[in-house]
C-alpha cells in the first residue's frame, strides 16, 4: 500500500494541473484586456468620424462582426477550461489502472522472490515509478494544451486586429472621399453665386422705384377700399339699428299674439266645461225627474191598492187616530186650498187624490204609533223580568247563608200572559 502525503504537501499529480489553471486563467484575463481595448477603440473611431448616415450602417456591420468574434472567443475559451477540468481528471483514473496493472505484472514477475521482498516494498517501488510517469504524462498533456491554446488565441487575435484595421481604413477612405466631394461641390455652388450676384445686384436696383410706385398705388387702392369699406359698415350698422328695433316689434307682437291665442283657448275650455256641465246636470235633472215621476205613479196605484184592501176595522176611526190634531188638519187643508192649481195634468191628478193620499198617510202613522206603544210596552216588561230574577237571585243567595246547604236550581219563572200578546 502507497503511503498518504501530509495535509500540508500537494501530490505529484495535482501541481501541473494549477500551473495549467493559473496559466489558462491569465490568458482569459489578457483576452478580455484585449476585447476591452478593441471596443474603447472602436467607441473613439465612431467619435471622431461622427454619426453619418451613409457611414453609420459599415461601421455598426463591422462592430457586429468583431463582437461575434469576441463572443466565439470567450465561448472557445470556455470548452477549452472544461475540456481541461476533464482532463485533468484523466490522470487519476489513469494510475489507478496502471497502478492494477503494475501490480498483477509484479506478482507475476516477483513469485521466485516472494520471500525476500514484502508487499510494502513492492508498492514503494511501483509507487515511485507511477509518479515518474504519471508526472512525465501530465507536463507533456499541459505544455501541449497550453501550447494548442496559445497558437488558437494568436490566430484569432491577429484575425480581429487585422479586421479592425481594414474597417478602419476603410471608413477614413470614405470619411475622405465623402468630405472632398462637399468640399468641391460647396465650392462650385460659392463660385456661382459669386459671379451671379453683380447681375442680381443691378436688376435689384433698377426694380426698386418700379416696386414703389406699384406700392403707392396699392397703398392707394386700400386706402379708398377701407374708406368705402368704413361707409358700408355705418350703413351696415344703421340698418341693423333699424333691424334690432323691427325684431323687437315683431317678438311683442308675437307674445301678445301667443298671449291672446293661449286666453282664447283657455276661454273656449271654459265655455266648453260649463255646456258639458250643464249638459249632464240637464240629464241628471232629468233623470231625476222621471225616477220623482215614476215614484209618484208608484205611490198612486199603492195608494188605491191600498183603499182597495182596506177592512171594516180599518175603516172605523181608532182612539190613536182621533188623538191627531184638528188644527194641523186644519192648516194642511188650507195649504192645499190656498195652492194654485197647475196647468200639468199630472200635476193636477195628485192633486185630485190628495185626499185619499192623506187618508193613506193617516192610517200609516196610526200603524206606526202602535207598533210604537207595543215597542214601548215590551221594554218595560223585559225591565220588570230582570228586576225579578235579581230578587229571586238575592233571596237564594240568602236562604244558602242561613240553613248552608246546596243551592237548589233555580224555579223557571214563566213570563205574563200579556208579554205573549205583546209579542
């Protein structure tokens, strides 16, 4: 068995691996140096030759382009840390096979020396030359990544310098170009105005008074413009006046109109509501009338109905009858002499069976008078019945106090013989 190293101490195996690390670590930092660089370059680049439109789209293709670059680089250099970490890895699983194999090869090789040599000598001595080996693979493995890794990263970096010094270029070319050709064409245009300005110059002067006399006239012509427009508008004013005050007249003589028109239609409604109601108080007197006539043609065929059905006894005056008054007898009969007699024929029949109305009414109170008496009559019988069952109800109540035995029921008492004839 292989003695384990100190915590302190690193292994064969591990030391290559962090040169490599630190190494490749240092070559992403001074890519991205580089990267920072390109970038502040090409900002400055962009400053100095300004925001064109016809120079602007090459630049920002170009831009787009190097940034791709920059992208793969980083994206290279990522997969080659990985492929590294991989790697790495690699040794270890390598000595533990080789580390199997040296073993089985040992034993065979050492079974006639068994008994000399121990097992802790033999690990000792294959593990002294795995650890040569293991060394010798993994310096050759470094050197040859770091050296795959350096050629790729110069390739590339000289790639994009080249670029950016072509797109360079290439805009201050057409920065140039462009310039040279506004600084000829500004300088043709200069050179025609220069020698267009003497003629200008002159026909400027010579149309000078024309142009004031063709102003003059037409400060003129404005001014009797204004003048007739100033004349029309006090007409226009005075005639609006006029216009105002006939407006005014005519709303007056609208209102009053709408006025007169809203009386007139208030009084037509009037009239209109008195002659429907004078139309259906007309029907109801009417009515009236004939309900009042066809009462009184009803009272007359009772009235000989009634004389008709009258009996002997009814016939012969009763001693109700004869307590009526002579003197209001007297007076209604002098009341019906005195009146006039109507020219209406039915007015005159009721006046010609007046007396048998009268004799009708007579016998009418005579029936009401005694049915008054018998009413009368009765009230003072059912009095006279409950004094008696109170009296009756005391005397019990008495005899129960004295002797204390059980009340006895009550004796019915029958009613006189004239409350039956009452009834």
């Amino acid at each position: 068995k292989r003695k384990k190293p100190k915590e302190g101490t690193k292994t064969l195996s591990e030391e290559p691996i962090l040169l490599w690390l630190t190494r490749s670590d240092k070559i992403i930092a001074q890519r991205v140096e580089a990267m920072e660089r390109v970038q502040r370059r090409m900002k400055t680049m962009l400053s100095e030759l300004g925001t064109s439109e016809k120079i602007q789209p090459q630049v920002t293709g170009k831009w787009r382009s190097i940034l791709r670059e920059t992208r793969g680089i980083t994206t290279s250099l990522t997969q080659d840390l990985n492929k590294g970490v991989e790697q790495a890895a690699r040794p270890q699983q390598m000595k533990q096979r080789f580390m199997d194999r040296l073993l089985r090869q040992k034993q065979l090789d050492t079974e006639s020396d068994w008994e000399e040599k121990t097992f802790d000598d033999f690990s000792a001595e294959s593990g002294c030359k795995w650890d040569a080996i293991t060394r010798r693979e993994e310096e050759d493995y470094v050197k040859h990544v770091a050296l795959a890794d350096e050629l790729r990263s110069s390739e590339r970096s000289s790639k994009v310098a080249l670029d950016y010094h072509i797109v360079c270029e290439e805009v201050k070319q057409q920065y140039r170009e462009k310039t040279y050709a506004n600084y000829v064409d500004l300088k043709d245009t200069i050179q025609e105005l220069v020698d267009k300005f003497p003629a200008k110059q002159m026909r400027y002067e010579r149309d000078i008074p024309v142009s004031f006399e063709c102003s003059e006239r037409v400060l003129h012509k404005t001014k009797d413009a204004i003048t007739a427009l100033r004349n029309q508008m006090s007409s226009e004013s005075e005639n609006e006046a006029t216009l105002r005050d006939l407006r005014a007249s005519l709303r007056e003589v609208t209102d009053k109109t709408i006025k007169l028109r809203t009386e007139i239609s208030m009084a037509q409604a009037a009239e209109k509501k008195q002659l429907i109601d004078l139309i259906s108080q007309s029907k109801t007197t009417t009515d009236k009338l004939q309900r009042f006539i066809e009462k009184s043609e009803r009272l007359l065929r009772l009235a000989k109905m009634c004389r008709k059905l009258e009996t002997e006894q009814e016939k012969l005056p009763s001693s109700s009858a004869s307590s009526l008054d002579a003197e209001q007898l007297s007076q209604e009969e002098a009341c019906t002499s005195m009146e006039a007699p109507s020219e209406h024929p039915l007015v005159q029949e009721i006046l010609d069976d007046s007396a048998a109305l009268e004799k009708f009414w007579g016998r009418y109170s005579k029936v009401q008078l005694e049915c008054l008496c018998l009413k009368k009559e009765k009230a003072d019988l059912e009095q006279e019945k409950k004094q008696l069952e109170l009296r009756i109800k005391e005397k019990q109540l008495e005899e129960l106090m004295l002797n204390s035995l059980p009340a006895l029921p009550p004796i019915p008492i029958l009613p006189p013989a004239h409350t039956h004839s009452a009834s």
